[in-house]
C-alpha cells in the first residue's frame, strides 16, 4: 500500500510542521490548524498577538518528547508573572528553581529574636528617690502606729496577767497591740477629715481645682485623690491617705479666690507631692494616735510635728516646683499667703478641740503665727518663699 506524504504547500494559518513532534497554534490572528507528526512532539498555545504582551509574553509552552525536566513557559517580552518575564527554570528574573527573589517580589522579613544570655542574674529597676521616701514614710507610719498600741496592749495585758493568767495577759497584749494598730493604720485619714469638718469638693462649684488636680495627676503618674473642702478664707490646703489610691486632698474655700492659675497649680502640686512620697500616711497616723491627748488637753501640735518630721514642706516645694517647671508660681503663692491676715476664728478650722494638732499638715502652718517664725525653721512659708525666688 502507498502512503501518500503530506502537503508542503503553505496554509492560511500559521506554518504547519511535522517531523518530531506535534504542534498546535492558536491565536487571534492564525486559524486553529492542528499538525501533528511522529518525531518530536511539540505543542505551542498562544494568545494571540495582543500588543506583543499576554500572561506570558508570547505564551508558548513546550514540552519535548524526552522530559528532561526543564518548564520553560509564559516567557517574552511582555508582562508576566514575575517583573523580567514570567516563571522560567532558571529563575533570573521571577519565581526561579534556585530560590531567588526578583524585584517585584515581596520581601518578607523575619522578627529580630533577642537573644538572653543563659544564666545572666535579673536586675531590678533601681529605686529613684521618691520610691525610696514614700517606703521609708510608710514604715514611719506603721511604727507610728504601732507604738502607742504596744504600750496601751503592754499595761492591760500586764494587769490581766497579774489577776487572771499570765498566758491570757500575753494574748491580750498581743491581740490589743494588733487591733489597735490596724485601726490606727486604716482609720487615720477619716479622723484628720473628722476633725476638721471637710466636706466632698462638687466639681461644678471648684472647676479649677478638679481640673488642675487632673492633669497633675496625670503628669505625675498619680491616681487622682479625693477633693475636699473646708469653709475658710484663709487660702491653704493639706493632704491625707496611707497610699495614694486612698488620697485625699483638702482645700479651704479661699484657696481658689485668694490664687491665680498659675499660684494653684503650684500649691496643689505641692500636696500631691505629699501624695507621691506617702508623707501623708506619716501625717494621717500622727493626728490619729496625739488625737485621745488633743481631745482631753487641747495641745498636741508639737508632738505631731515630731512624729512628722521638720522641714517636710521646704522638700515638698522642691519637688513641685520641678513638676510644675516654674518655681515663680508656688513662690508667688506663698508670699500671698504670708500677707493674709489672721483669721478672726481660731486656727486651724474644725469643731472641736483637736482641730489645733492638724497645724504642721497645712501647706501655710504659720497662720496665726507669724511672730513665731525663725530663720532657720524651714516648714516658715516665708523662709520657703524666698528660696523659691532663688530657683
């Protein structure tokens, strides 16, 4: 039989050929002729023209006979895949075999890991000054607290041993230096706030203060107190609280008529620096445990100024006028507070006799004693003002 060999002759398509493989072409422009022969074997698919630029390039793929192993697809001129044309073995421009990164792909990079060295010993933060104040001023107060509770728990416990047993005397002692120490420690600021007659600050009446208390709070890292106020002229302000979550703040109603902005910040500065090295606690146990004498002998300041420490308020300015950075305000309050006239009703305010012990709490301790100031007394709010002036 004869075989009749194929045609030469040239199609409307694109070149048909034969020989070792098959080839199919289809494209926008070309028929979709499809020549196969017994060789090589090799299909192209295509696009089309499409302006030179397809998925690919000019999107053939080959494959030969003989899988060798090699893609060599969607490559050209145009844009593709990867930013130099497309996905190819090599990997010179996209996505290659080799692991390389073309431009246009993403760069991912992995998080820094700190590295520890094994067996390094942890360090605490060092403590600053006022970290190192408001421990100390806490112990201050617990002792405060409980030294009077020893002795009164010593003589009881003394006379129950000698009547009863001496086993339930040391009980008694040790259970009555406990109680009272513990109600000293948690009661200390409501009886200073008992003595005095304060009464809970409305925001809407004392806008000023509730605001600027706020943002030295905030600057000052401090939860914000409670605002309490005392119906004086007298332009003064004190602070209680065994810590500072359970602060509170006392102003006189004429603190804020008495005082520009500026003087207020600096005066309310100065308290929540009480605040923030826990002289309050100090301040509150000490009027707590001199208030039973206050109450029976009417005196009791002197003692309460030796449980709190002298010169608290010269260190109290100090330490505001660095937060407020302006020395001249809590200066300028001070000075008008020293020319403020005596108060016609006795100094410091409250309805009872014990009232009188809360006079080294206030910012301005010298109302009513002016005449009583010395050079070297640094809690004098004159002595205090002219070494702001020097700041």
């Amino acid at each position: 039989m004869s075989v009749t060999p194929p045609s030469s002759e040239p199609s409307d398509g694109p070149p048909r050929s034969g020989g070792a493989g098959s080839q199919r072409s289809g494209g926008g422009g070309g028929g979709g002729n499809r020549n196969r022969g017994g060789g090589q074997g090799q299909r192209n698919r295509g696009r089309g023209n499409q302006g030179g630029s397809g998925k690919g390039g000019s999107g053939d793929r080959q494959r030969s006979q003989p899988r060798s192993g090699q893609r060599s697809g969607q490559s050209g001129s145009g844009g593709g895949r990867s930013q130099s044309g497309g996905r190819s073995g090599s990997g010179s421009g996209g996505r290659s075999g080799s692991g390389s990164r073309g431009p246009g792909s993403r760069d991912r990079t992995e998080p820094r890991q700190e590295t520890v060295a094994v067996g390094t010993p942890y360090r605490p933060p060092e403590a600053t000054d006022e970290d190192r104040a408001a421990a100390a001023n806490s112990r201050r107060a617990l002792l405060i607290c409980a030294a009077p509770s020893a002795v009164v728990g010593l003589v009881l416990g003394a006379v129950v041993a000698a009547v009863v047993a001496p086993l339930i005397g040391v009980i008694v002692f040790v259970a009555l230096t406990i109680v009272l120490s513990l109600w000293f420690w948690t009661r200390a600021p409501h009886v200073v706030l008992r003595i005095l007659g304060a009464r809970p600050s409305d925001e809407g009446q004392h806008p000023r203060v509730h605001n600027l208390v706020e943002g030295l709070c905030a600057t000052m890292g401090l939860p914000r107190p409670t605002i309490y106020v005392i119906a004086s002229p007298v332009p003064n302000a004190l602070a209680v609280g065994r810590e500072p979550r359970l602060a509170a703040l006392v102003v006189t109603s004429g603190l804020e008529q008495a005082l520009t902005l500026v003087e207020l910040e600096g005066v309310l500065a100065h308290e929540l620096v009480h605040v923030k090295r826990r002289d309050t606690a100090t301040a509150g146990a000490a009027v707590a445990v001199v208030a039973p004498l206050a109450a029976i002998t009417g005196s009791g300041a002197g003692l309460v100024r030796s449980l709190v420490g002298a010169g608290r308020e010269f260190v109290a300015d100090q330490r505001a006028a660095s937060v407020v950075r302006y020395p001249p305000g809590l200066g300028s309050a001070l000075e008008t507070m020293t020319v403020t006239l005596s108060p016609a009703s006795p100094w410091p305010p409250g309805p009872g006799r014990s009232a009188g012990i809360t006079r080294w709490l206030w910012i301005d301790p010298m109302v009513g004693a002016r005449s009583e100031g010395a050079e070297g007394n640094l809690d004098d709010t004159a002595v205090r003002a002219a070494a702001l002036a020097e700041r």
